[in-house]
C-alpha cells in the first residue's frame, strides 16, 4: 500500500485591477516595450483599498473546496504561504480559517517567499502522511503591490498580487499523487533579494529590494538543480514530463531554466505575462489557469518549482 498526498482540486482569484505597462509607465520611468523585452510582463492586477491577502487567500479557498467537491468541514489542515501577512500575528492561514466559519484542525503561515507555495506543499504533504491531517488545504497569496519600492523602477513592475491553493488528500495511489519533493535555501544569498525592514530590525514593513542581474546569475542554476534531484528520486527523465509548471518570476528565467533542463517550451506553463511575479502565489495560479483550461489533466505527470528570496528553492513532481 502506497499512500500518497493526491490533488483533489485547485482555485485561484485575482483581483479586479488590471494594470497595464502602459498605466506604470505614467508614474514609473518606464514603458511597456522596456518591461516586455526584459522579463515579459504586459500586465499584472493588484488589489484593492482594504482588500486582504486573507480575502484573496479565502476565495481561492472557496475556489478549491468546489473544485474539489468539498466543504471547509472535510480539511483539517490549512497551511498558507505568504511573505505579505495581514497581521505580524494572527497567521493568516487562522484568519482564513475564521472566514471559512472552521473550528477544526489546524491552520499556520509559511514564510518561504517566491518558494512558499513548493514549500508549503511538501510541508502539507508530509503532515498528511505522518497521520497528522487527512485532508490539507494549501494557499499561495500575496499583495506584493504594498511593499513595492516605487521609486525603484527596475523591481516594481515585476510583481503582482492574487492567490492561489490547493487542497491535497492522503489516499491510497500507487501512481497519482506527489511523488518526489526537493528543498533547499541559502542564508548567504539574502541581500540579493529582501526587504529594507522587518518588525525587529527597523518596525516596519520595508520595501523590496532585489539585486536582478545576481538573483538571475542563480536562478537557471538552482532551479535546474532541484528539478534533476527530483527526477533522479523517481527515475523519470525530462522526457517523461507532460508538463513544467515554473515560478512566474521574469519570461527569461523561465526560458533560460527550459533550455538547460531541455524541456520543450510547449509544455511550459507561463501566466507571467499577465500575472507578472505573485510570489508564492504564481505556482498554485499557473497551476489552476492550466488545469481550468484543459491542458492539466488526470494522470498527467507535472513538476512545480519556484526560488525566492532567501534564497529558497525546491520543486515537486505530481501525478495529476
């Protein structure tokens, strides 16, 4: 008997605001043929005044439960990955938890950035196969609009807020399910991509800050690493793949980590285009956009993986 944690349904939301190049390019020294040759965002959404990340993250909550055929009382874990959390504390994932009306279960935040939702998965996936949770409810959300540095025009156009989950099942499937998880993170690397401040070091947010030509020096290489560590735990190859399903960070990156891992760009999943960086919401969002439209399906063999600041890195192979 193998027991594995099998996806049982997948949701996302975004919010109403869709912001073109051509509107950023109006306050940001900047234009839309720049942002497109460099990292291929044509647009991104952001939300609204008193709009949450728990309000993003609880809709695409809903979104799941129906797609999966389920209701707030069948999941007994919820685990919610967000660098842009509505309060220092309460989780946001027990803010969720209230909105869906649960009493039940467990329910904490996962601080992984860009990485959060790869992270959070593996984090759910071994819960549920210690006996700790049956059914776990995993959610990427971010309002990465609100630490933005405006003044910083090569970094604030890259990003985008939405949210995205997942719910996971332990079932007894000798194919379907995640087959193979591998994470890693390097302390050294935090200046390349952080904040300016925190809630011990200044009392305040901070604003992004990314050093792009170092974060891109490192991207290809890290992510190409875990995704071949992955694939030597199965035994599958590149060729096996139905489906690569990247973090939605810069069009390049995901251009560059496809050639070196030599994946047909045809079975690459891009949403960057007109979801830009939603951090650890890209992965669950690119996930539900192909599934929703088709191309995701039963049996289909899809490896996610995502780096973010830290940095953090890891990847995951699924039997859809």
């Amino acid at each position: 008997m193998t027991m594995r944690s099998v996806v049982k349904g997948v949701g996302s939301y975004l919010p109403a605001r869709v912001v073109s190049n051509e509107e950023l390019s109006k306050t940001v020294d900047t234009s839309d043929e720049w942002i497109r040759q460099r990292v291929g965002i044509r647009q991104r959404h952001f939300a609204a005044e008193g709009e949450l990340t728990s309000d993003m993250a609880t809709e695409a909550a809903r979104r799941a439960l129906q797609n999966a055929g389920l209701t707030p009382a069948d999941i007994d874990l919820i685990v919610v990955a967000t660098t842009t959390p509505d309060l220092t504390f309460p989780a946001t994932a027990a803010i969720v938890q209230r909105k869906l009306d649960m009493h039940h279960g467990a329910a904490f935040d996962i601080q992984a950035v860009c990485s959060g939702f790869v992270f959070a998965s593996v984090t759910a996936d071994s819960y549920l196969k210690n006996g700790i949770a049956r059914r776990a409810l995993v959610i990427g959300a971010e309002t990465t609009s609100r630490i933005l540095d405006w003044s910083d025009r090569t970094t604030c156009v890259l990003f985008g807020d939405g949210a995205g989950a997942a719910i996971y099942e332990l079932a007894d499937d000798n194919e379907r399910g995640i087959l193979a998880s591998s994470l890693r993170s390097d302390g050294h690397f935090a200046d390349k991509l952080n904040t300016t401040g925190g809630v011990s070091s200044t009392g305040t947010i901070g604003r992004v800050h990314m050093e792009g030509r170092e974060v891109f020096r490192h991207a290809v290489g890290k992510i190409t690493d875990v995704v071949e560590n992955v694939l030597a735990q199965t035994g599958y190859t590149v060729d096996d793949l139905d489906w690569f399903v990247p973090h939605q960070a810069n069009l390049r990156i995901i251009e560059g980590a496809g050639e070196k891992l030599k994946i047909p760009f045809e079975k690459v999943i891009v949403t960057v285009d007109h979801h830009a960086n939603t951090s650890a919401a890209s992965v669950p969002l690119a996930l539900t956009e192909a599934v929703h439209d088709g191309r995701i399906k039963r049996g289909d063999l899809v490896m996610i993986e995502a780096m973010g600041g830290g940095f953090t890195w890891g990847a995951s192979l699924i039997r859809w």
